[in-house]
C-alpha cells in the first residue's frame, strides 16, 4: 500500500487497511477524542475515536517523524535498555 493511495481510500477502505496490516505503536487523547498511532508499510496513521461512542471519525495519515512528539511522553526508554541488555546477556 503507498501512502498516496491510503489518502485517496474511503473511510471504510481506510479502516480495512489499518485493521489488516497496521501495527500499533501507541495511543494518546486530545480532547473529548482518542487517537491510536499504527505504522503502515512506510508511513503512519492516526486513527480518531469518539471516547462515548468508540466511533471512528478520521483517519489521519503521514510520514514526518515530527508528528510522532506527541507520543514519544509515553516511550519508557530504560524499559528499552532493560529488554536490550537482557538480550544481549543470552
């Protein structure tokens, strides 16, 4: 799937896409909204729920790093480190 082609689907055809072949990275609120972060072959999307509802209202997809900021709060990197060095001591 290229990223062009993603944008141009239907919100149904979106969500078929993210659900089949999205892998989840993390989650954040904005607002009354939940917003779930999934990679897609080589770009991101954003996936807007309804908290009250869990109805999706859009899908919001791109390739920047810079829109990842708001979820890098969440990455815990000394629990990466610790998965790493116990790795590494196998």
């Amino acid at each position: 799937m290229k990223f062009c082609d993603f944008k141009w689907l239907d919100l149904p055809s979106q969500a078929h896409i993210v659900y089949q072949n999205g892998i989840y990275l993390s989650e954040r609120s904005e607002d009354d909204l939940f917003v779930a972060l999934y990679q897609v072959c080589d770009f991101y999307v954003e996936v807007y729920y309804r908290f009250t509802t869990s109805e999706i209202l859009k899908f919001i997809s791109f390739h920047s790093d810079v829109l990842l900021e708001p979820y890098l709060s969440k990455i815990q990197l000394g629990e990466l480190f610790k998965e790493s060095i116990v790795e590494t001591e196998k």
